[in-house]
C-alpha cells in the first residue's frame, strides 16, 4: 500500500544464473527433418545475475552481472550502491548510518524510504550482510526475509523467467562476452516492459 502511494518503494531482490546453452522448450523443423538445437559447453562460462525489481511510483529494474560467485560482500556493496544510492558504498556505511558525535545521527538516508524482499540464501543470511541490517535501516533501507522454500513470494522470479525464455535472444552463447551482452539485452527487454507497463497503466487511468 505504501508503494502504491508513493510513500515507501518495495523492491524484490533475487540471484540467477544464465547458462551459455538455455533450456529449449520447442523449436521447429522442416517436414521430415530433424531439428538440430547447438550446444556450448557450460564449464567455468555461467553468467550470475544480481537483480533488484523496483515497484513504486518509480519502477525500475537493476541488475549486476559477475563470472565468479555472488558472495554477501557482492550483495552489500549491490544494495548500498544500486538500491540505497550510497555513493561510497558499502566502506562508508558506518560513518553513513551512525554519524558522527553522540547525537549518533546518520548523515544519509535514501531519497523514499523502501523495504527490500529477499529470500534465505546463503549470501542473504551470512553475516557479512545480515549484520548490516540496522543500519541499512537507518538509512532508509529496510531488508524483508520471506519464509523458507517460498520463491513464488518473489516477484523477480517471474523476471527471471521471461528473461530467459522470452527475452534471450539466442539458445546458445558461444562466448562469455556474448552470454553477458545476450544477458544485458533480455534485462534490458525485461525493465522496457516493466517501465512501459506502467506509463500505459497511467494513460489508461
């Protein structure tokens, strides 16, 4: 309800990984022909994504891709930087969020204040993070943890999906720069449609 009134942003938070040959659920063959589906070799070239889906008065969609691991270094950095807009990221976020002197008062807080929704992953449950959490609440962002095994609580799980089986230009990547830009461009596709949805929600009202 906040979201809806602009007061406060509810932003759903999740990791995927894209593979340099996608699932193929059909594909198509000339009459008597047999259909011939290219495949890459996965070792050591899965792309991982880091995304954030923004719903408010603002929607958006933002996104981190990594070769290696997303670890919870990777995940704090991601939300002081991309989701709490903390310029100096997560190394100033206890001068950010305590302040400075007794009063202790933060000297940032996020623009509209927003509740992020995530999941018990091993990188949002690690200390390094979950000990954050005060003071990323301090500075307007506040973590949201849904109850285990839940995933269709998630709306960027649905993102994930259609990135990769609507919006993945080619089934397979034959590079890893390739995987990444075919990455960035079903993203990119995924965030047109979530801002796009809105604007014509807003002329139809």
């Amino acid at each position: 309800m906040e979201a809806h009134a602009g007061t406060r942003d509810l932003i759903f938070l999740d990791e995927s990984g894209f593979a340099p040959t996608m699932p193929t659920g059909y594909t198509w063959s000339r009459i008597g022909g047999r259909a011939v589906v290219p495949r890459e070799d996965t070792r050591n070239r899965r792309v991982n994504v880091l995304g954030a889906k923004i719903v408010g008065v603002e929607p958006d969609l933002l996104w981190q891709r990594t070769s290696g691991r997303i670890d919870a270094d990777m995940l704090l950095q991601f939300v002081c930087v991309h989701l709490a807009g903390l310029g100096g990221g997560a190394a100033v976020l206890d001068l950010a969020a305590d302040g400075l002197g007794a009063q202790a008062t933060p000297v940032w807080e996020r623009h509209r204040r927003c509740t992020v929704v995530l999941d018990n992953a091993s990188a949002h449950v690690a200390k390094v993070f979950k000990s954050r959490r005060r003071q990323l609440a301090k500075i307007g962002v506040e973590l949201f943890y849904l109850p285990p095994y839940s995933p269709e609580l998630n709306d960027i799980e649905l993102v994930w999906r259609q990135a990769k089986y609507q919006d993945y230009p080619q089934r397979a990547q034959t590079s890893t720069d390739s995987l990444g830009q075919a990455v960035d461009q079903a993203m990119t596709r995924q965030r047109d449609q979530i801002q796009q949805s809105v604007r014509n929600f807003i002329q139809a009202a």
